[in-house]
C-alpha cells in the first residue's frame, strides 16, 4: 500500500507541532483499507536514493527520533494489513540502505538501537500472540474507530477486534511529546483494561510514563461510549491494553436452602 506508505511517512516526518493540521493524513487509510489485501509497506525503496533511513526521517533530536520511530512501528503493526519492515531498519540504522555493504551491526553497541531491536522483538511477538492484530485484517469487524477527533492532541484510540470480545485490544497514539496524564477515553464496553504494551517503558529506551495498574470501566460516557477509563498517556508513544468485558450480574434465582 504505497498511498499509506506516502501518507504515513509524510505525517511522520513532520515535527509535532504541526501534525495537528494534517491529522487527516493519519486517518485517510481506513477510507479505503477495506477496498484490497492490503501489505503496508516500509519497504527498502524509502531508505534508498538519498531519502534518509527510517529514523532519519523522524523529527527531533535523538531521543525524540527514537520516540517517534517506536510508535511509527506500533501504530504500523497495529493497523489493519500484513506489514513489510526492510532489514536494518528494526535497529534504526542511521546509514541509507546500500546494497554493497553489510547492514551496520555494530549499531547494537549503542544503547538506543539495541533497546530499537528488542523492541521490535516484543513488538512482533505480540501481534503472534494476540489474534485481534490480524484476525480480522480484510474485515471492517476488525477495526473500531474509538477517538479519531482530536487533532489538536494528536491523538487516535481505536480497537482491534476478533469475533471474540475477550480478545478485544485498544490502542492508544499520541503523536506528539505532551503526557497526558488522567486522560478520559471511551471504551468499547463495561470491563477491565490491563496496559499490555507501552513504547515509552523505560527497557525501550522511553521515560516510563506506563500504566502498571489494571484499569476498571466507570459508567461515564466519553467519545461516544457509555463507559470510560482514565490513562498516562506516553509522549511520542503507543499504549495497547487488553480488553476483558465484565461478565453480567448473575439474576438470584430463589432463596438458598
């Protein structure tokens, strides 16, 4: 999906401070992702030619570069579509792609690009481990839109969905460097929600803004839905919870003899 690719590396590559203006940019694949079978593609044709490797193209400076690299990785795995990630780029080579060298190992000597390589590690250990990633990939059941209205935050929350509603996952972006702590979020329904994710954990090379405890559901309603969690949102940073419904009130049924 060369349109996503474009799309999704120009918003990237913006400092954050103006990707409230091109929100738009971050939402438009799922206009058309039911369309095809779609491979989202960070393929070697974008780190080739003098256009930069995937972690220069990020803004910022180094730790923020990093940051936002995370989360370009996260968001991508967790979007609807097989992923295609080229070689170097899951340790955040600096260097572009070049077919006449060996790709850069001894990056894995400096500390951000080996915690780089470990977090893909568990990055794509985690969408083997949770079907709601790639169940349902080619169906709309697959996907729910939860917030994609706060662009001035720069924030998107969304399920992933299997035709199992313990199974539910919900994602939380936030594509720029501002926590947000306490912050409301309509959940897809009345349940517990446990942080099983966060790019910005501290073994990742992040600041630590985490959620550690499990969350319960309160009857408040928020961006549309009749319930709601309050989380730290990390800066620059995905946060993926797992999603358990509670199970409804058994009815008493006689006296107890």
């Amino acid at each position: 999906n060369m349109g996503w690719m474009n799309d999704f590396l120009g918003y990237m590559s913006l400092d954050p401070l103006f990707r409230k203006g091109a929100y738009g940019q971050l939402l438009f694949s799922m206009v058309y992702a039911y369309s095809e079978k779609f491979i989202l593609v960070l393929s070697h044709d974008e780190v080739v030619h003098g256009k930069g490797s995937m972690i220069q193209k990020m803004p910022g400076e180094n730790p923020d570069k990093f940051s936002n690299l995370r989360l370009a990785y996260g968001f991508m795995v967790c979007h609807p579509g097989k992923k295609l990630l080229f070689m170097g780029q899951d340790y955040a080579q600096f260097t572009e792609f070049n077919e006449g060298r060996s790709l850069e190992w001894f990056m894995l000597d400096f500390d951000l690009h080996k915690k780089m390589q470990d977090y893909m590690r568990e990055l794509i250990h985690l969408y083997k481990e949770y079907p709601a990633l790639y169940a349902l990939d080619d169906e709309p059941e697959g996907f729910t839109w939860i917030n994609n209205i706060s662009a001035d935050e720069s924030i998107v929350v969304f399920t992933r969905n299997t035709e199992k509603k313990d199974e539910t996952l919900m994602v939380v972006c936030n594509f720029t460097p501002v926590v947000r702590k306490n912050y409301k979020i309509g959940v897809p329904f009345r349940g517990k929600y446990k942080e099983i994710f966060n790019s910005d954990h501290e073994k990742f090379g992040g600041a630590g803004n985490v959620n550690p405890r499990l969350k319960q559901s309160k009857a408040e309603e928020c961006d549309g839905m009749d319930d709601s969690v309050k989380i730290t949102v990390p800066p620059l940073g995905i946060s993926i919870f797992k999603c358990t419904p509670l199970a409804p009130a058994r009815k008493k049924t006689g006296k107890a003899r």
